[in-house]
C-alpha cells in the first residue's frame, strides 16, 4: 500500500534552514509528482510548490522563490522540502502529497498525504 | 489568482442530518480541477471527491460532489460521527497552480 513518511518534529530559529524529508512505499516513486503543502496553526492549506521524482524538475510558488529548494534522491525513494530564511511565520506543519496521475502525467490533485512535519521557528 | 471562498464557515448538525458545503471560484474554473478534501484535528487531508464529482476510492456514497463554472457543492446525506471535521475545496489551473478554500467545519450541534 502506498506510504508517505515524513521526518520528525523541528525547532528552528528565525534566519536557519530546515530540511524535510519524504520516504514514499508501496508505488513506483519516480512515476508520481510529489507536492509540499503547509498548514500553520489554526489556519488553512498552502501550496508550495511540486517536483518530478523521475526527472528532479520542480515548480515553486511564486512567494516562496529562492527561499524553497525541492529534491529526490530516487535511491532512496525519498523526497526533501529545504526552506531557508526561516521567519516566525514559517511555523506549519508541512505535507507532502503525492498527484496520482503517473508516468509523468499530472491529475492535478493529491491522493496519498504524509502525516506532516511541524516545523516551529522561534527565537 | 484565483479565489476559492467556502461558506458556510462552520456547520452545526446533529448525526443523521444532511450537509450542504459550498465552494464558489472568483472566476470559473474546469470542473476536472476541484476537489475536495476532509481533515480531521491532528490528521492530514483525506482525497474525497475530485473531478468535482467523482468519489475517491473507499469514500461513502453518502459524500457527493457536483456543480460547474464558479459553483460547487459537496453533500453529505446522513451525517455520520466519523463526518464531524473540516472540509477543503482545492483547484488547479491559475497562479498560484494550486489554491485551497478556508476550509468549512462540519461541527456536531
């Protein structure tokens, strides 16, 4: 069955980066899109932004560019969110989702979720 | 950018009742690209209805999508327990590619 795993819980001061990390199962990893969505506390969901496990290319959200950088390493079968500059405003949790449209084809919504990633940044 | 406004923001029903959700585009948007989802407090989103119609596998029959353009709805007949959680419409198509509505809470009265 299909499986997301997400990296444990960070605490981050305001300036640093933080890495999360995505360890997908059960399907074939480089044939699915991979999305990052956030959710700070309290609110909604937030797009950031996708990449294609099979050939490393990727599409940021606009608002988030040269803050958020979307890597696989397909050995591994594991996808990384890396946001730098933290600001306060940057505490979600973080969701990587998965598009099920495979062989490269988008269906333009997620199917399979991780369980999420709660990034705290505070001084 | 397209705007998804969901109303209303919190529903108060009693189990067995029906559910009507809204989700209204600011500007019309291909049905093929809304979605809807279901969270649950401390889960993440569960895949409902995409293609505004179609349900996810495993879904109830009870969970119903429809509408068109800059309108659609999700239905939920016969309110079970396990519904009480927040809903999300999603579509894809303008920048920012993909955009959620904020969401409406299905709270037990």
């Amino acid at each position: 069955q299909v499986q997301l795993v997400q990296s444990g819980a960070e605490v981050k001061k305001p300036g640093a980066s933080v890495k999360v990390s995505c360890k997908a199962s059960g399907y074939t990893f480089t044939g699915y899109h991979m999305h990052w969505v956030r959710q700070a506390p309290g609110q909604g969901l937030e797009w950031m932004g996708w990449i294609n496990p099979n050939s490393g290319g990727t599409n940021y959200v606009q608002g988030f560019q040269g803050r958020v950088t979307m890597t696989r390493d397909t050995s591994i079968n594991t996808a990384y969110l890396e946001l730098s500059r933290l600001k306060s405003d940057d505490t979600a949790v973080y969701y990587c989702a998965r598009d099920p449209g495979g062989d490269g084809y988008n269906y333009y919504y997620f199917d399979y979720w991780g369980p999420g990633t709660l990034v705290t940044v505070s001084s | 950018e397209i705007v998804l406004t969901q109303s209303p923001g919190t529903l108060s029903l009693s189990p067995g009742e029906s559910a009507t959700l809204s989700c209204r585009a600011s500007q019309s948007i291909t049905s093929t690209y809304l979605t809807w989802y279901q969270q649950k407090p401390g889960q993440a989103p569960r895949l409902l209805i995409y293609g505004a119609s179609s349900r996810a596998t495993g879904i109830p029959v009870r969970f119903s999508g429809s509408g068109s353009g800059t309108d659609f709805t999700l239905t939920i007949s016969r309110l079970e327990p396990e519904d009480f959680a927040v809903y999300y419409c999603q579509q894809y198509g303008y920048s920012p590619l993909y955009t959620f509505g904020q969401g409406t809470k299905v709270e037990i009265k």
